[in-house]
C-alpha cells in the first residue's frame, strides 16, 4: 500500500516556500537600497570635482585677467 504526505509536511513546504519568497524580496530591496545609496554617492562625489573645477577655473582666469591688466599698465607707462 502506497502513502501519502500528511497534510503537516504540506504546510511546512508551502511555508518553506513562502519564507523563501520572502527571503528573496527582502534580499532584492537590500540590494536596491544599497545601488541607490552608491549611486547617491558617486553623483555627491563628482558634484564635488565638478565644484572644486570651477572654482579652480575662475580663480585661473581672475589671475590671467589680473596679470594681463599689469602687462597693459607696464605698456602705457613705458
């Protein structure tokens, strides 16, 4: 005479089943979170080159504009 599964070791299969869907999602949104939050950084990271290039560019052409103003003012008093 063949068995059956009882009916306990059907439950603790779909629960198995059920905790392993769970799993895998809670997984999926760790993952997600952790992309965004490194992309964040990345973004907050290179807003900062971008920052400090500018800066770095403004001050080069104050500086060309100031040297250039020196050189036109030892032109007309020579």
């Amino acid at each position: 005479m063949a068995t059956t599964p009882n009916k306990d070791y059907k439950r603790r299969a779909r629960e198995q089943k059920k905790a392993d869907k769970r799993r895998a999602r809670e997984e999926a949104k760790t993952e997600k979170l952790a992309t965004e939050k490194a992309a964040v950084e990345l973004a907050a990271e290179e807003a900062a080159k971008q920052a400090a290039a500018e800066l770095e560019a403004q001050l080069e052409a104050e500086f060309e504009a100031e040297l250039q103003a020196e050189i036109d003012a030892e032109k007309k008093g020579a």
